[in-house]
C-alpha cells in the first residue's frame, strides 16, 4: 500500500464508517500528527490515543475498587478492571499488527479492545447505577477502538 498522506476527505469518510464519526472527526484532528499522516500513520496515532485513554480508565477503575464501600459495586469495578486489562493488552497487541503490516490482525485486536468497554454495559447493568465518570470514559474507549477498527478494514482494502 502506497504510503501517501491522507486528506481531509479521507480521514471524513474513515470516520463516516464509525459509531461516532463526529467524535471520530474531532478525536483525529485534535492531534496535529493527523496533518501529515497515510493510512498506516493514522492507525499509530488512533491506537495512541485508545491506549491513552485505556490506561486512564484502568486507573479510574483502580480508584473506584480502592474507595468502594458497596461489595456489589465494587465487584462490578474488579471485573471491569480486568476487562481493561484485557482491552490494554489487545491494544498493544494492534500496535505490533500495525508494524508487521498484518492488518487482519489488526482488525480482530481492535475489536477485542472493544470488549472492555462494552463489557461495562452489561456489568453495570441494573440497580445500583454506575455514578462515577467510567460510563463516559467507557464509551470513549469504545469509540476511540471503532476509528481503529475502521482504519483496518481500509488497510485490509
């Protein structure tokens, strides 16, 4: 695949294929390496950004098992805890399919990476309701693991 630098039309249809393509939109152009990067460049920077936003959640998730006094809430934030872990893991492993250039890959680790966050749903699902900002950053991860996913089947072709 010929590594030329996208344009703004480009990275607009990219995004149109997401959950959130206005999201998509602001989440790319928010980072001025989007400017100047192709295809392959712009996955790097996506998967950045998910793995960023990952890891601040798995903190998040820390701190609401640390200070939860509800057994029932807490338990839920443990296995939330350990779907980020998983999410995390599947994101580093999307950053090695973008090097080795295995896009299929790629494709499959993003949408395990989505696991985490849509996992939240189901394990917060039911009194007592989740008060705390994970829903947000939950669905943040989701949408940030959708550009990934739509910038792989573009490198697929």
């Amino acid at each position: 695949m010929p590594s030329t630098k996208l344009s703004g039309n480009e990275v607009q249809e990219i995004c149109s294929t997401t959950q959130n393509p206005s999201f998509c939109v602001q989440t790319l152009n928010s980072d001025p390496r989007t400017a100047a990067a192709d295809l392959k460049g712009l996955a790097g920077i996506s998967i950045d950004m998910a793995k960023a936003s990952a890891q601040e959640t798995a903190t998040l998730i820390s701190s609401l098992v640390e200070n939860s006094s509800d057994p029932k809430i807490k338990g839920r934030y443990q296995t939330c805890a350990e779907n980020y872990d998983d999410s995390i893991d599947s994101l580093d492993d999307c950053t090695k399919s973008v090097s080795s250039g295995d896009y299929n890959s790629l494709n499959f680790q993003s949408s395990a990476a989505m696991d985490g966050p849509v996992m939240r749903l189901d394990i917060f699902d039911g009194p007592p309701k989740d008060q705390s900002q994970l829903p947000s950053k939950s669905e943040d991860l989701e949408h940030l693991c959708s550009i990934i996913l739509a910038i792989s089947k573009r490198l697929i072709g």
